[in-house]
C-alpha cells in the first residue's frame, strides 16, 4: 500500500499477504493507525526504539565533537544504550513503551549480571589511550547510584524522541530504591590517625630494635628473626609513609597523587633550602575528569622532600619538572599504594572503620576534609580547595563527631 500525510509526505508499506480481503484488511488498521498518530502531533510511522536509540547516540557524538558534552560521555553513553536499553527494549515501538514497560525495565536491570544475559559475558571490552582492553566483568547488583545515573540517560533519549515526535508524553521512570545502609566514607579519627602515624613510622626502624622481626624457621628445625630490612622494602615503606602524610595534609584523591610530576608542585624549588614555616606551596593536580589547583596544610611539605631524597638517591640525579612524585627506584610513577596501605592498616588493627568498612588510600583525603570542617574551616572554601561539590561533602565527608564540635553546638546567647 502507498498512501500520504499531511505535512508528513508519502508513505509505503508492505502488507506481508497475497490475499486481497485480509490485504485491504490489513491497509486500513494502518491507515487508521497513521491518521490517528498524525492527528496526536506524532509521526506517521511508528518508529522502533532500536532505531530511534542509534540516531540519539549520533546527536550524543555530534555534541562531544562541539563541545557541548564531555568526551567520556561519548564513550560512555553509547555502549550503555546499547547493552542495557537497546538489549532490553529492542524495536519494540517507542511510542508504545509505557511506565509498566520501565517498571519491568528497572528490575530486569538490577539483575542483569547475575541472571540476566550478562551472566554469559566474561569480559568487557573498552578503549584506553587507543589500546583495546578487557576487565573482567563485576558480577553483583548495581549500586544505586549507578542506576539513577544510567535512568538520567534514559529519561534523556525518551524526551528527545518526545522533541523528535517519536512519542507525545515520555513515560515516566523512576528508581524507588530502599534506603540504602549507611555508606559513608571510611575515614579516620584524630587518635586513630595519631596511631597509624606511629605505626608507620615504627616500621621503618630495623625489627632488632623493637623485637619485631618476621621469626624464620628452617628445615633443619632452626629459627630465627629477621634482624634488619632490606633497602627495598625500607624505600617502599618510606614512600608510603610519605604518601600518608601529603594525603591526610593535602585531601588529594588518589589518583590526584599519583598523576603529580615535580612541576605541578609550584613553588616547592624555589624554596626547597628554607626551613619549613618559610616555605609555601600549591599542587597543580588532576584526575577524575577533573583538575585545578589545591592548598596543602604545611605539614605535607617535609614529605616532599622525603620523596626528592629517595627520588635522588635512586637515579642519583634531582627530579626534573616531568618525573612523577611517587616514583619507584627506576624513576617510573607508580599506580598503586593499596596493598602496601592494607598491610599497614592491618599492623595498626584499624583496617576497617567502628561500622566494618574497608579503609583505603581514599580514607585520607576524607580524613583531611573532616579535619577541615571540625577545626572551622568554611565549607564553601573546603568544597573548592578539594575539588568537590557541597552536595558530596555533605553526603560523604561531614560525619564528624558532636563531641568534638560541642563548642560551636553552644555558642552565648541569652533569653529576652
């Protein structure tokens, strides 16, 4: 059949059959269906929503090479319509998804991994610094956060069909989650710190000094303790004291740190010879998408010249502006300081916070901010110098104990 629609052109469509009563059958639920959409303001044709999702993610594309959205989201976005709300919807007709469709939707996702048809997939594929890589695939629930952030992506394609006159009213999809446990950020108190500061520090002594060292026992029934450390592990153990110190004195998130050169560390050559209430410096830092500068408490400098003393002593040469801060004894910037970080928080019994959450290198920098808020610092400032928004240091970071702003919760006042 071929037949026209106002302001909507010429359409044709096969009618699948040879017999010509079920064929002008057939002709008439169509055209009654493209009269009826045209009369709704829709389009004429019904459009699947394979099809429509394809051309959302080419406006996607075309708004990262404007400018106008992140680049990561061209990555992102793409292969998350794909898998999840293509694989789910597929060329089901978009104007006929309803707020059940969703409902169903919502709970197909949450289970995707773990009895959905991502049980099946073993590895994930993506692109990093043009290189293919795979990571293996995280078999549990979505967190959710991740599910409100993927129904923002959602509610976006549906509105944008709605603007293309796929579809009159989007449906309406929401994420009615159970209150979540209590997730806030493994941090540290001041004495808790206090003691992992001496731990650390106590670690980097020789065993034979404090009758700690690892007892060996051979084969031919001997033992004995381990009477000195290797320089290897005594080098590593320094770097990740130092790396303590600047964290829990700068708030820099772990990544942060690692991406420092000596050239982002503004002003510390300039006064490296000084003594340390003469000293003044700013980080230059970046990483999660985000970068800008940071103040650190004067306490983190001393470490700084912790890391160019082992940086000298290894590549017998001063860092120049390109070599990383935390650097290995061959000069290459290292990645990760977790498992290092694990087994001192386990030598100092702190690995897990009074709720029995993991703390990790992350801890610090909460930490520094929760510092920060009980010792009167704005909060606006503190958002900032950090790199965060009022909303996280909210949600996340402004746990502090009411003993210890008991002060502020009584300032003078009297009743008139």
């Amino acid at each position: 059949m071929r037949f026209s629609v106002r302001g909507q052109g010429q359409l044709k469509r096969s009618l699948d059959t040879d017999d010509r009563a079920e064929a002008e059958r057939r002709a008439d639920a169509i055209w009654y269906e493209a009269t009826y959409r045209a009369k709704q303001g829709l389009s004429a044709k019904a459009h699947g929503f394979d099809a429509v999702a394809e051309e959302y993610i080419v406006q996607i594309l075309r708004e990262v090479e404007r400018g106008e959205r992140r680049a990561d989201q061209g990555k992102s976005e793409p292969a998350m319509i794909r898998r999840f709300f293509i694989g789910y919807f597929g060329s089901k007709p978009v104007d006929a998804i309803t707020d059940a469709d969703l409902e169903r939707y919502v709970e197909w996702r949450r289970t995707y991994w773990t009895e959905g048809p991502g049980k099946l997939i073993m590895h994930i594929e993506y692109e990093r610094g043009g290189h293919r890589l795979q990571r293996p695939v995280k078999r549990s629930l979505p967190t959710v956060s991740r599910q409100r952030g993927e129904t923002v992506v959602l509610r976006a394609l549906l509105r944008w069909a709605s603007r293309q006159g796929y579809l009159k009213t989007p449906p309406e999809i929401t994420i009615k989650a159970r209150r979540a446990p209590d997730n806030r950020r493994p941090s540290f108190e001041p004495h808790d710190f206090a003691k992992l500061e001496a731990i650390s520090l106590s670690r980097l002594v020789d065993p034979i000094m404090d009758g700690t060292g690892a007892l060996v026992n051979a084969n031919d029934r001997r033992s004995w303790r381990i009477k000195r450390l290797d320089d290897h592990t005594r080098r590593d153990r320094t770097l990740l004291h130092a790396y303590m110190m600047i964290g829990a004195f700068s708030g820099l998130r772990p990544t942060e740190m690692y991406n420092l050169t000596w050239g982002d560390v503004l002003g510390y050559r300039a006064g490296r010879r000084k003594p340390v209430d003469q000293r003044d410096i700013r980080l230059q830092v970046r990483g999660k998408g985000k970068s800008g500068k940071a103040i650190p408490q004067k306490a983190a400098i001393p470490w700084f010249d912790t890391l160019w003393m082992l940086f000298q002593r290894s590549m017998e040469r001063e860092p120049t502006d390109a070599d990383p801060v935390f650097a290995n004894d061959q000069g290459k910037r290292i990645t990760s300081v977790a498992n290092g970080f694990t087994q001192l928080l386990r030598a100092a019994g702190l690995e897990r916070d009074h709720r029995g959450i993991k703390r990790t290198p992350y801890s610090l920098r909460h930490f520094h901010i929760s510092e920060q808020l009980a010792n009167g610092a704005e909060v606006m400032d503190v958002a900032r110098n950090c790199r965060t928004s009022l909303v996280m240091i909210d949600k996340h970071y402004c746990q502090v104990r009411l003993e210890r702003v008991a002060d502020r919760l009584r300032p003078e006042w009297t009743r008139t």
